[in-house]
C-alpha cells in the first residue's frame, strides 16, 4: 500500500497572458535609520493565491500596507491594477478587498443589514464598466452565512464571523484580496470550510495575496509562496520548486520480505520503479513523506540567520524564474 504524507500543493495555476495585477520592484521603506524593507520585489498575476510568510519584524505588514496604499514608501516602483498605490483614487481602492486580522463593528446589526450597508457604498457600475456590488442574497449564499442573515452578529461563532468578513470584503467584487492571518483561532472545520472558500473565489479569478504564520495554511492554499526575512523577499516559487532549490528530497520508507528500508531520493517515481524491478511483489509498506513547506522555511530562515542571506536569494528566488 502506497501512502503519502504531506503532499505539497501542485504546480500552480495555468500562466496569465495578462499584465500584472501587483509589480513591486526595489521597495524600500525606512523608519530613521531602521530600513525595514530592502529592495524587495514581487510580480502577482490574475487569478493567483499568493502566500507572503516571514518572522516577525520581516517587514510584511508594511510590504501589504504600501501595496493597499495605506502607507508612503521611501522609494521603489509599485503598480498595483496598473495604479502606483500612492496616487490611487475611490475607484481604484473600489476594486481592492481587505480583510484584517480582526474587525471593530457593531455587534448589535445583523449580518444581511451590515452587508447591504456596505454595498451601498458602491455604485451598480463604475465609469469603466465593472459592475456594481453582489447582490446581498447571492453573497450570503458564497460564504455559507444563508441561515444567519437575520442573526446580530455578536451571536456568530468564530468561523461565520470570518466567513463575514469575507463577504465585508468581496462585497464589491474586487479585484485583489488582502487576507491578513484570516484563520487565527479557528478550529480544524472552521479552518477547512475557510479554504474552500478561498479557493472558490480563487476559482472566479480572484487574485489573492495571504499573510499567514500557518505554514500547513499556506501550502495547502497558495499557488506560491514567498518568503521575506530581513526586509528582502530571499525565496518565491511553489513549494516543489523551492525544495528542488535547497537540494531537499523526499524520504521512502518500504520493507521487502519484512526487512524495512529508508532512503532519500529527488525522483520518487524512478526509485519506485527500480525497487519493483528488483524486488517485484515483495516491496511492502511504501511510504513517501515529500519535502512540506515547512522544511522549506526553516532551511530559508536558516540561511538568513546565519549570515547566507545573499546565497539563499541567489539560490530560491531564481526557483520560479
């Protein structure tokens, strides 16, 4: 019996022939004599779930803030849906949703009368075209909130109290999704029927970018991943073409006639082949643990750490290239 453990996700999605929906290039920002971010760049595409990870202090929640056009950067080139963030206008930000670690509203209004109060604040069509807000009813079907429409939401559980903020934020059906750690305190269902709301709106070429310390979260979620420690983006690409990029292989277990074996290998379909050639019916008990985005971060952070920084940018950001 062949099992597999920590399967990573898969190569991604198909390629968008399109201009980029996020180009960052050499942003810097600098508090005094503290440079926070140190020439980092980044390309995000339609359609992509992008996962941005770091330490604490890497500079992640400024790299988002700037790109939401929150926050004044100290130089580089930012285009965010073809608008530098800084010069941005009410349609433009009309055509971004956020959603923050955690929202102050009134517990006392209920769910379907928040959702159409902020939907009111679009117009049915913008002056290019785009239309207007979803239909209140439609939205609450999207993020399974059907049955409490009528609820207050102080009276939601942790999970429909996200799967709101969800609706708060796509209600004007943007463009680009900013999920800041969206999952924090949730238990494992709430957590899963999280992600396959993510992923239906990835599905209706959404392009989200997700800040999350749950590495299991970003591997299971994320087209790509980068990994920004020290102010500078030191790894990008999927999680296979970043373990290929450290030199990690997977590990395969198996026994044959009740002798167990183990062995690292970076082609798990050729040393599968050669033990059945040799050993036929005999090889029992396949396991095949593949490198997790886990092992990719705390090899990257590593490096960081120990003064490679240079090495490991070099070495994984040219992973995806």
């Amino acid at each position: 019996m062949l099992k597999q453990t920590d399967r990573p996700s898969d190569t991604g999605p198909e390629p968008d022939t399109g201009p980029p929906v996020v180009e960052v290039r050499d942003l810097r920002m600098r508090y005094g004599d503290h440079e926070v971010l140190r020439g980092v760049d980044l390309t995000v595409r339609r359609g992509e779930i992008v996962a941005l990870l770091g330490p604490n202090g890497a500079g992640k929640s400024t790299t988002i803030e700037v790109l939401e056009g929150f926050r004044a950067r100290s130089a580089g080139s930012v285009n965010v849906l073809g608008t530098d963030p800084a010069e941005g206008g009410e349609e433009w930000r009309s055509r971004l949703g956020i959603v923050l670690q955690s929202w102050r509203d009134h517990g006392k209004w209920r769910v379907r009368e928040l959702l159409a109060h902020v939907a009111a604040f679009y117009e049915p069509y913008t002056a290019s075209g785009r239309r207007g807000p979803r239909d209140v009813d439609e939205l609450l079907a999207l993020v399974g909130l059907t049955g409490q429409a009528d609820q207050r939401i102080s009276t939601l559980s942790g999970g429909q109290r996200r799967r709101l903020d969800i609706a708060v934020g796509v209600v004007g059906r943007p463009d680009v999704l900013f999920l800041d750690e969206p999952t924090v305190g949730f238990d494992p269902e709430a957590r899963q029927e999280f992600h396959a709301l993510v992923r239906a709106l990835a599905d209706e070429r959404n392009t989200i970018l997700l800040t999350t310390h749950d590495l299991q979260e970003a591997q299971k979620l994320a087209d790509r991943v980068l990994i920004l420690v020290g102010g500078r983006i030191v790894a990008q690409g999927t999680v296979d073409e970043l373990a290929r990029a450290i030199g990690a292989d997977a590990e395969v277990t198996w026994t044959v006639r009740g002798t167990a074996h183990r062995s690292g290998t970076a082609d798990v379909t050729a040393l599968l082949r050669g033990l059945f050639a040799e050993h036929g019916d005999d090889v029992r008990d396949i396991e095949v643990r593949r490198v997790t985005l886990e092992d990719v971060y705390l090899a990257v952070v590593a490096d960081a750490e120990a003064g490679r920084t240079d090495e490991a940018t070099r070495r994984l950001t040219g992973a995806a290239r």
